[in-house]
C-alpha cells in the first residue's frame, strides 16, 4: 500500500514540476486514489460473487483502519464509516424517504439502491 502511495505522489509532484510545498497534498491525494480503489475492486468481487454480505463489509471496514468495525451492527452505518475516512460527506441512506441526490459518481450507489429496495 505504502509503495503504490509513494509512486503515486511521486508522479503527482512530478506533473507539477517537483514545485515545494505540496508534498503532503500529493501523499494525501494518493492515498485517497488508493482507498477509492480498493473499495471500486471490493464492490466489483462482491457483484461478482453475488453480492456484498455483512461479515464481509465489516472485514472490509476493519482493513480499512475502522476501529471496531465488528461493532456495528448495520451495513448503512459502516459505508457511512468508510465515506468518512475517505472524506467524502457520509450521504449513503437506506432510508425510505431520503433518496440519492448526489449528481458525482458514488461508489456506493448500487448498493444504497439495493438497500432501499430491501427497506420496501
């Protein structure tokens, strides 16, 4: 994980001529492409397998450095999670009255959908 943030910050200063000052900028910008990534690849095995389960949200949770992530007890509350330590505003809903919103990709839309549905 580090190794593939290290060379993606590198190239990120690189495209913008090694100008100081924004080092941190490019390692915390990596970072979010890294996490994004993981969790695109992580839905797309669970579409693949038939779908995203419980246990395996929270194991997915607790790689990505959520703290008691088995303690949850809700899949809306663990995207929730995961939306926040991506730094994204925590819009997943599976409540009947709130419907998605949000014009920019989300990760998680399928899936809100697919609770909402349930919730009917």
């Amino acid at each position: 994980m580090h190794q593939w943030i290290f060379e993606a910050a590198y190239y990120k200063a690189m495209s913008r001529n090694f100008e100081p000052g924004a080092a941190l900028n490019d390692w915390l910008l990596a970072e979010q492409e890294f996490m994004k990534m993981l969790i695109s690849d992580y839905l797309n095995i669970c579409s693949e397998d038939g779908g995203l389960t419980f246990i395996g949200l929270q194991r997915f949770a607790k790689s990505l450095g959520i703290e008691n992530a088995e303690n949850f007890t809700l899949e809306d509350e663990l995207i929730h999670a995961i939306q926040i330590i991506m730094h994204q505003d925590p819009c997943f809903n599976s409540r009947l009255y709130n419907h998605c919103n949000i014009s920019e990709p989300c990760l998680w839309r399928a899936e809100c959908k697919k609770l909402i549905a349930y919730h009917l």
